[in-house]
C-alpha cells in the first residue's frame, strides 16, 4: 500500500509510451526527496505501455486505467491526488534527480505561491536550454504572447486548486495547460525557478510536433483572453487606459481582423502597451503615497 498522506503527488498521462515510459519513471523513482506517491494515468494506450508500469513493484506507483480522453484523465489524476502538492510530468520528459525536494521547499518557504515552474533542458531532435520569466508580473503579461510556464516543470498547491474548482478546461485542444496557467495567474501568484527542472524530450512524433495547427488556434484564444482581463482591469478614469481601451485597442483588433497584422506582431504590440500602461499606474500609485 502506497502512502496515503504523501507531500507529493507526481502525476503522469501516458498514451502509447512503451519505448520511453521506463526512463521517465526512473527518472522520478530516483528522486532526492522520497515522500511522493506517482500516479501513472493510462489514456487508453494500445501499445505495451500499461504493462511495462504495471512490472513495476514500488508501493509509491499506482496504475490508472483510463479511456481515450486526454482532459478526463487529467482531471481524474487531479481528483486522485493526496499530495499537498502536485508534480507535472509528461510521459515522455525526464525529472532531474533533485526537482522534486527543490520545488518542495520552495512552496513550504513560500505561502504565497501557488504554482511554480522552471527550466527545462532540451533533448533530441532539439537541444538547448528552455528558460522562461521568473516573477509573478513578468509571467502573467507574458501570457499575453505566450505560455511562461513549462507543464513538465510545475508545482501546484492542491488545496489551492480544490478551493477554487480549478480542472483543465475542454475547448483547448491540447493548450490546456497554457489555460490552467492562465487561470491561476488571475487569482493567485505564480513563480519559475531559475534552475533546470526536467529534461524536456523533443521529437518528430510529440504532441506539440504532430498538432501544431490546432494548437496555435487555441493559443490565439487564450492571449486574446489574457488581453480582455487585463483591459477589464484598466480605470476608466485613467485618460490613458481609457484611451487605449475604447478607441486604440479596438482599432487595433479591427487592424488585426482584417489581416493588416500578423499574429506574432498584434501581440507583441499588446504586450508592450499593457505592459507600460500598467508600470505607469503602478509607478503613479507608488508615487502618491510616498
């Protein structure tokens, strides 16, 4: 019998993974930190997969049988969870040996957080270093141009997301992650560590690869979301966020519509302007209780 009350919960979704799956769970049977339990959620795979988990005799790992829905399986690995944090790991991505006790006690030090991330080093078809922002402001604007935090790397509070009914939402194609993100930065703080986390496989058959197109419509969605929050958010007694809320920015979607701008450049431009327009309210505030 595995732990019942375990600091961590490490969960991995695992479809078709027979010719990686072993060294993922390596990876994370030879943490630093022990007092985890692993939870293995089996998406409906048709290859050898469940069987390569199931030869596994570690108390801390439990097989979970699912059908074919990659949203499902998430939320049931959510709703399973014991752990008072939850660790993110793809199928086929690698834990560095110390991830897990490094996340552990920067959460416990850090109350306030209610997810973090980090780096992740590349391997495979590409290999290089895959950093990100670090502070809570920087990642929230980003996300109005793309997704700040890695899956593969993430801590969550569990009681954070069971206080607030947060799942992985349909709709998101295979986004969901960057929309989970989003919806925590809205209430609550995020943060990265700048320390490699996971070794992020690359190939010409991961998801990312092989659902590219869908992916980037459900991107476009999320920024324009992340857009309409931080407007939502302006004063309207601040002439220059008014300006730029009813006359400028909806010029600027109409511009973006009509194909004047490509994707990359109307999001590069909204990040830039909301991004200035909130330093100069929050240097403005700062400045009159001084």
């Amino acid at each position: 019998m595995g732990n019942n009350n375990p600091a961590i919960t490490v969960m991995t979704p695992v479809y078709n993974s027979e010719s990686f799956i072993k060294e993922t769970i390596d990876s994370v049977l030879c943490q630093t930190f022990t007092d985890f339990e692993y939870l293995l959620l089996d998406d409906g795979s048709t290859d050898n997969s469940g069987a390569i988990i199931r030869a596994y005799n570690d108390p801390r790992i439990s097989y979970i049988r699912c059908s074919h829905d990659f949203i499902g399986t998430q939320n049931r690995g959510l709703e399973l969870a014991k752990g008072k944090y939850i660790a993110q790991l793809d199928h086929d991505d690698l834990m560095t040996p110390e991830r897990l006790e490094i996340q552990y006690r920067f959460m416990e030090e850090n109350p306030d957080i209610v997810a973090c991330g980090g780096y992740m080093q590349r391997f495979g078809r590409r290999t290089d270093l895959w950093d990100n922002p670090l502070k809570h402001e920087e990642i929230i604007e980003s996300m109005i141009r793309f997704n700040p935090v890695h899956n593969s790397t993430v801590c969550y509070r569990r009681a954070f997301l069971e206080l607030h009914h947060i799942r992985l939402e349909r709709g998101y194609s295979f986004t969901s992650d960057y929309k989970i993100f989003s919806e925590l930065a809205k209430i609550g703080k995020l943060e990265n560590l700048p320390v490699v986390l996971t070794h992020y496989r690359t190939s010409d058959k991961q998801t990312t690869a092989l659902y590219e197109n869908e992916m980037a419509k459900a991107d476009i969605k999320i920024k324009q979301e992340m857009v309409q929050y931080f407007l939502s958010d302006f004063d309207d007694n601040n002439i220059f966020q008014n300006k730029a809320k009813y006359i400028l920015i909806p010029r600027l979607e109409q511009l973006f519509k009509s194909g004047f701008f490509s994707f990359d450049t109307y999001f590069d431009f909204m990040l830039e302007m909301i991004s200035g327009l909130r330093k100069v309210e929050s240097d403005f505030c700062c400045g009159s209780r001084q």
